[in-house]
C-alpha cells in the first residue's frame, strides 16, 4: 500500500512533465502528493485495526 502512491505519482509526473516540458517538477509533486496519500490510507487502517481489537477485548 504505501509503494503504490508514490509509483503512482512517479510515472503520473513523468508522463504529465515529457506533455508540458515541465521536468521534473510535476513528478516530484505528484511522488510527494502519492506518498502523503498513502501513509494517509495506511494510518487510518492501522488506526481501525486497533479500534476493532480494543472493542473485540470488551
């Protein structure tokens, strides 16, 4: 899960930048952008993962 954002953003941003000619910025902000998601996506299953074990100890 927290490799497929940033791929993501990696080929997104490198197919966006060769169009516009803007290399390599839209790749470094689509990565940023893709890591920041998946670390997002990841905290918040970890943190349902521990509510449901708290709640299955009650």
């Amino acid at each position: 899960m927290l490799l497929a954002g940033p791929l993501l953003g990696f080929f997104g941003g490198n197919w966006l930048d060769e169009k516009f000619g803007t290399e390599p910025y839209l790749m470094i902000i689509l990565i940023l952008v893709g890591l920041l998601a998946s670390g997002k996506e990841t905290y918040k299953l970890l943190k349902q993962l521990t509510d449901d074990s708290e709640d299955s100890k009650k």
